[in-house]
C-alpha cells in the first residue's frame, strides 16, 4: 500500500492542554492523554467532537497527575521525576485496563507514517538538541543546524500528529510544533530513538 503524502489525525482539536506536563507532570503522560484525545474523536459522542474542536475539554490535569502519582508509586517515587519509560508505562496500562493493546513501531518513517495513519497518532521518544531546546515555545520548527547533536540531557516525549513530505506535527507542552524530517530521522542520524501506538 503506498502511503499518502500528508496526513492529520487531529480531528480539529484546538485546545490540547499541558496536563500537569509543567507543573509536576511527566511528557510520556502528557502526550499519552493527548493521543486519548484524537483517538476519542473516532468513538466519542457528537457533542464532545464539538467540543473538542471548539478548544473545550481537554483531558483533565488532575486525572492525568494522579494517573503518573500511581504509577509512580508502583516504582517506589513521588512526582516530580526525572521521566518514566514507555517500556513499562504501556503494560503498567494495559493491567489497569486503561488502554487494550500497544507496541513498539520501527524507526524508518514508512513504518511510523503508517502507525500514524493505522492508530490515530503514535508517542514518540527524542533527545532534543540545545538548539531544539531553546526553541519549544517559539515558532520555529525543531530543526538540524550544523554541528547539532541529540543530547541525552533533554529527553522528551510527544504525541505524533500529523506529517507531510517535509515535517512532522507534534503536541508539546499543549501545543503544536512541526519538526523537520531530518530532526526526526531514527537515532542517531537525527532525534527520535522510540515509538509507540496504544489503543
């Protein structure tokens, strides 16, 4: 099957919220209530769809923190943490019964266009550069500048979105950020070293 150029799994959704992400909040879960939010664009009801697109509603923050407060519990720590590791996040879910199914995607970009497409949106794991870093609240796409490299020191997660043959759509601390194809490509050639889908 040939994947299409371009595709948006948003569903028009405005207002995607930071959810705890810049207070005492992780960015695993943030971005995993994120992608809960375009995923119940499919199967919610018409009134909520509205809502969603008007910039209502998003997943609550105090559900969200209190979803990472008893995680972390499960390893022992108190919010605020360093971050979590979707490796156990995902099944630490799934026997919770908040989410059914999930798995690990391959890091070649056919294989994470598709994922987007298939699952409504994938989580995805990156280093950011320090220029990257600097840059997550201004316009400008995450981008490789010469002499850039990933720096273990500002490991991330977001929600995947969206993609076109240049750049790729994320939501990052309540908003959307485009990044470029090569910021992205598999580590460490670029940025991104994980990604996921859930259901």
């Amino acid at each position: 099957m040939t994947l299409p150029a371009t595709a948006d799994v948003r569903g028009g959704i405005k207002n995607w919220g930071m959810l705890g992400n810049d207070v005492n909040g992780d960015c695993v879960c943030a971005a995993t209530e994120h992608l809960e939010m375009v995923h119940n664009l499919a199967t919610t009801s018409s009134w909520k769809k509205l809502l969603y697109r008007l910039g209502f509603k998003p997943p609550s923050t105090k559900f969200t923190l209190e979803l990472y407060t008893e995680f972390l519990a499960t390893l022992g720590e108190k919010p605020p943490e360093t971050g979590i590791n979707p490796e156990q996040w995902f099944p630490w879910l799934l026997t919770k019964g908040i989410i059914t199914e999930w798995q690990a995607v391959a890091l070649d970009a056919p294989s994470v266009q598709q994922a987007l497409i298939d699952w409504k949106g994938c989580l995805i794991a990156l280093m950011l550069t320090d220029h990257a870093y600097q840059y997550t609240f201004t316009k400008e796409p995450w981008e490789m500048l010469p002499g850039d490299v990933p720096d273990p020191k500002n490991g991330h997660a977001v929600a995947l979105v969206s993609y076109n043959q240049t750049d790729y759509g994320v939501v990052t601390w309540g908003r959307m950020k485009s990044m470029t194809n090569e910021f992205a490509a598999a580590y460490p050639a670029g940025c991104v070293y994980g990604c996921w889908v859930f259901k």
